[in-house]
C-alpha cells in the first residue's frame, strides 16, 4: 500500500494527478511554487489559476514549503516545467525520505545537454552522494502519453504508460494511478518515453502554424509525417527503441497535441501564424508552451551531433530568430529531391 504521495508543480497536469492519486485513497501533498497557489487551493479545494472547476478531495493538501512537502513521501511526482527541473531538485533533494522513488510527468529537455528529465533526476541524486549510477536510475520513473489535463479531469477515457528501468517501480506507479476511466501501461524504454513527449511538443507548434496558416489536412498531415521520423533519427540516436514512438507516448501524444484546442504548443503555433511574434504569443497563452525550449534543445543537439532534422532546425528559425513561416515552408517544400525512406 502506497502511504503518501508528493506532487511537485500544481499547474493542470499535476493537479490533475494529485486529484486521482486521491481518489485512490493515497494523500496526496502539491508543492506550489506560489503560496497563494497553495492556499487558495487549500481553501477553496480547487486551483482556480490553473484548472477552474475541477474539485480537488480533501486528501490533497497543497504547500509552499518544499521540506514540508516531500520530507515523508514515498514517491515524489515532478511536474514542474523542465528549464526549472534541475533548481528544483536541488532544493528536494536535501529533506526526501530513504528509498523515495522520483517520478518525472514533465516533458521537456534541457538546452545545453540535451539531458532528458530522468537523466537530470539520476544526476542530481548521484551528486547528492547517496546513490550510484545504477540505484539512481532504478528510483526514477517517468509517465507520458496523450494526456490532456482537462480532458482527463474531466473524467474521459484516457491512457499514458510508465517507464522505469526497475519493475517494481513501473507497476507501483500503474497501480498508482490506474482506475476505470484511465488506463496506465508500462514500458522499459525510458529515454524513448521521455523523448516522444518532448519532441511532440515542437512538432505540435508547427502543427498549429498549419491550422493558422489554414493550410488544410494533406499538408497538416504531411508535416506530422515527416517530423516523426526526426523524432525517431533522435531517438535512435540516443538508444531509443524506435517502436516506442509507434505507440502512446510517440505518435498517440503527437497526435493529440497537434489537434486540441486545449494544447498549448497547438495554440502557440497558430498565434504565430496569425502575425505574432513568439514572445507575443506566449503572452496570448495560459501556461507555458514546452516546445520552444525543446527546439532550441533539439537545434544545438543536430547542430552539434550532425544529425538531419529540417523540420525542427525551421522552427528553430522561427522561434528564436523570428523567420516567417511561410518562408519556413518553402524552405522545407524545396528541399533536395529524394526518396521517402532515405
């Protein structure tokens, strides 16, 4: 029986988590970097900034004190957005509890190393002196998958997996977050896991610029096409079972993000096509759009590894240097002359 839960970041997706992981009778404590996050959902049992009108059970407490929150947990949940994952950890790592298990739901990569966020959580516990390198990895899980956090909250069917080099860890976190209206699979392909819920995220701008643009659904189609088989050069790049991004996390994640009104990429992307600038756009959205810190990720990694990724150096373009998409699709539309496969 799971004691107790720590949710770190109370934006939708951990809410959303927090709300479940209760309704299983497991408490559940959220760490919200603002206090007056926490204490308004302590008050009104709902997070009004982040998922209004959704309510959160009373075995959620929310906090603003970081030791406070993870010091007697079994499991620590990361839902932070990931250019904060490192300085975050740094300040949990300190008060966990002996044997805590770290389960990262954030998708994203970090610019300069390219580290996945299992890979930043197993160096910050073996910087902390308490763990190997291989202990760290069989305490870190990560959950990804088509999981739109309003759509989940709001009781619709839905799926993700978890992954885990530990077995044990992977099927304590199915467990975990398992019920009759979401159903939770299990993976050993962590890095492909991680990397099919990043990548997504920069295709899925491109894919509202699409809908902006009103280009149509051969075109939408097509560069989705194309930019899933950069997805599956980096993951094979980096050990990743190329299967894994046929599945729910590579392709079900890809599509969902591209298509929903409810995606934040989706809507930066569109925001652009309408004229906006990326900095514009951001401020049109609520929350933060995870792609654009990937895509400068992925553009310093091809850069670097001499890796082919035309769809995503062009977003590159247009996200940090202000390129106009249309000019981006033309660049993309008369490239070399080649056959599909190669």
């Amino acid at each position: 029986m799971i004691a107790k839960v720590s949710m770190i970041g109370a934006g939708a997706w951990g809410t959303t988590l927090a709300v479940m992981i209760s309704q299983n009778r497991i408490p559940v404590k959220v760490w919200a970097y603002k206090k007056e996050t926490a204490e308004d959902i302590n008050k009104f049992r709902e997070n009004r900034e982040f998922l209004p009108g959704i309510e959160i059970p009373s075995g959620v407490y929310a906090t603003s004190d970081i030791s406070e929150a993870v010091s007697e947990s079994e499991f620590i949940i990361i839902s932070s957005p990931s250019h904060t994952v490192r300085t975050v950890l740094k300040q949990l790592i300190p008060f966990l509890k002996k044997g805590a298990k770290i389960i990262s739901v954030t998708k994203g990569i970090e610019e300069k190393t390219f580290a996945t966020i299992s890979e930043i959580i197993t160096d910050e516990l073996v910087k902390s002196g308490n763990y190997d390198c291989r202990a760290a990895k069989n305490h870190v899980a990560v959950i990804s998958g088509p999981n739109l956090a309003r759509e989940i909250a709001a009781g619709l069917p839905s799926t993700t997996v978890v992954a885990s080099e530990s077995k044990e860890l992977r099927e304590s976190v199915q467990l975990m977050l398992a019920n009759k209206r979401f159903r939770v699979y299990t993976s050993q392909d962590v890095i492909g896991l991680e990397l099919g819920g990043s990548l997504k995220n920069v295709i899925a701008i491109g894919a509202g610029i699409c809908d902006g643009l009103n280009y149509g659904d051969n075109t939408k189609s097509a560069y989705l096409t194309r930019a899933l088989r950069e997805m599956i050069r980096i993951g094979q790049f980096k050990g990743a079972n190329p299967e894994t991004f046929y599945g729910l996390s590579g392709i079900g994640d890809l599509f969902a993000t591209s298509y929903s009104k409810f995606s934040r990429n989706r809507t930066l992307g569109e925001k652009i096509a309408l004229g906006n600038t990326c900095e514009q756009a951001q401020k049109l959205i609520t929350g933060i759009a995870e792609g654009i810190h990937t895509a400068k990720a992925c553009y310093l990694f091809g850069r670097k590894e001499k890796v082919e990724l035309p769809v995503i150096n062009e977003m590159y373009g247009i996200l940090y240097e202000g390129k106009p998409p249309q000019e981006s699709v033309i660049s993309l539309m008369t490239r070399t002359l080649k056959g599909e496969m190669e």
